[in-house]
C-alpha cells in the first residue's frame, strides 16, 4: 500500500457514521471532521451534536462546525490541515471551488444512488418512490456542480419487495463505507482513474417535502404502496381521516373489488383495504396523531373505519 494519506471527513447524518468509522479503522490520518453545527431539537429545543460529531468525539478526533464554508477563516482553517484527501458523505454545505481544490487529492463523495441516475438531495425514496429494481453508491471525485463529477466506483444491490427507505437508508451506509475502502488504495496511487459520468442519462431526486406525502387515492395501488416504503420513516405518507392526519407507515398492494378511491371496502384482522384507482391497498401499520404506531388489528378495535372514505 502507498505511504496513508491525511484525511479530512465532512458529514451529518447518521448516514455519514459508518464511513466515517471504516477510516478511523483503516491506516489512514484522519486529522479532522466537519460536521453541521449543533440543531435544535425536542421540546426544549435544546442545541444537539450531529451522529457524526458524536461519533468523532467518541475517539477524540478534532471537530470542526463553520455556518459555512465561504468563510475565509474556515478556508484557512482547513487548508492548514493540509488534507491528501476530503472525504465528504451527506454533509449538507456547499464545498466552494475554492475548497475543493485544496486536499491534493480532491475531494471524495459518497452518493446514495447509481450515478449519473438520481442526482440530489433524496436519492434514496426516490429510487423506491420510482420503483427502481436496484440502488447503489457512486465514490465520486467531487466538482463545482450537484452530483455531475466524475465516479471512481460504483456498488449496487437489488431492492427488496417490501424495501423502505429507513432500510434502504441503512444498506447503502453500510455499503457506501465499503465502496470507500475498496476505492481508496486506487485513489491513493493514482490508479484508480475516475470516469466521467453520461450527463444524458442524469435523473434529478428532489429534497423530500412533507407536502407530497399526502395521499392521492386516485393513483394506482402500487404507486401509493412505493409512496409508503419511500417515505417510512420520513415524512411518512398520510391520509385525512376524522380532520386529522392518519399515518400509514405500512400498506401493500392487492386485487380486489374497488369503488370511489379511498373508499375503506374492508377492516379485518388481516388489514384495512382502501380503494385506489386501479386496485386496493392494504393497509397494515397506521398511526393516528399523538398515538402510538399500531397494527390494522389493534386500529379497528378502536375505530370503526369500514365504508369511510379517506382524504
């Protein structure tokens, strides 16, 4: 292996942990991790540190948290680290031109999706919302535009039947730390050579809004079934019922006889089956404001929903 290179990691999320983990790990200096200043959060709007923080104070890594990075002090700050490498996953601030050409490596990125296919900031559910067969991370080398650089290496899996996208979230971090691994001895030595994406082919994921996770019961039963995996567990799809929003956090598409869409035709132990625009969707896990998550079963001993319709 080539003499360990000095690393600089930029995340937030939870995302960006197992990354960052696999290079405390590897032979490589991690001289510092940037990461989103501390949000509020909860009730008491209390300031709360980043997963990634977190996880860099645990094992006593340098952290830093500029507002942004068009600063000329955070600039400075970060070139007198002098990075080989920026290893950047999910970490939500813009990288100027000028931050980019200062680790003598460049700048990595991690991408939740098969480049150029879902370029933006929700690749993820928009993979599932489309009803994509597979999903995957591109290593690429970062430049001046959103997600267009050139990729070093591409992992895929096939999406399961019944994928979310917490569970598809999960895989593609544990996968994307593995993708790094594999592509930085070649990034190191310079014989990795990164190719240039087919910009023809490019697919936007537009950043999630909890506007669309309303239920239109109009559309096919297997298009809401898709809306429901991609938005469990954010922002959740939801129906109104009762002038409150329902939550279905699970549901699945079947045959059956239909009538006005979001007609309720059935509520058995099995689920509650909606009417759509083409079929039913079975309703399995379902959650009323202020209650608890719960199954279809324990919801009609509560509720009397069969012959409403949902809006």
């Amino acid at each position: 292996m080539s003499q360990p290179l000095r690393i600089v990691f930029a995340g937030t999320p939870d995302f960006s942990v197992p990354p960052l983990l696999s290079l405390l790990e590897s032979p490589h200096e991690l001289v510092a991790v940037y990461t989103q200043p501390d949000r509020p959060a909860g009730r008491g709007r209390k300031l709360v540190a980043s997963p990634v923080k977190s996880a860099a104070q645990d094992k006593g890594i340098p952290v830093h948290q500029p507002a942004t990075l068009r600063d000329p002090d955070a600039v400075a700050q970060l070139r007198a680290l002098r990075p080989d490498l920026m290893v950047v996953v999910a970490y939500g601030l813009i990288l100027p031109e000028e931050v980019l050409a200062i680790p003598r490596l460049g700048c990595v990125n991690i991408h939740a999706s098969i480049l150029p296919r879902w370029r933006g900031a929700a690749p993820i559910q928009r993979a599932i919302q489309a009803g994509d067969a597979k999903s995957g991370v591109s290593i690429m080398r970062m430049d001046k535009g959103l997600d267009t650089g050139p990729v070093y290496l591409i992992r895929s899996l096939e999406l399961a039947a019944d994928e979310t996208g917490g569970s598809l979230h999960d895989k593609l971090s544990v996968l994307g730390a593995e993708a790094l691994m594999e592509a930085l001895p070649g990034i190191a030595d310079g014989s990795l050579r990164p190719q240039p994406q087919d910009h023809s082919k490019a697919t936007y994921a537009a950043k999630l809004d909890k506007k669309e996770a309303r239920i239109d019961w109009r559309q096919p039963a297997q298009q809401i079934e898709r809306q429901v995996r991609a938005f469990n567990p954010w922002p959740v799809a939801f129906s109104r019922y009762e002038n409150a929003n329902l939550r279905i956090w699970e549901a699945h598409a079947i045959d059956g006889v239909t009538a006005e869409p979001g007609t309720v035709m059935s509520a058995t132990r099995d689920g509650i089956d909606v009417s759509t625009g083409d079929a039913l969707l079975r309703v399995t896990r379902l959650q009323m404001p202020g209650k608890r998550t719960m199954d279809a079963r324990d919801f009609i001993n509560s509720q009397s929903i069969q012959g409403i319709v949902l809006g």
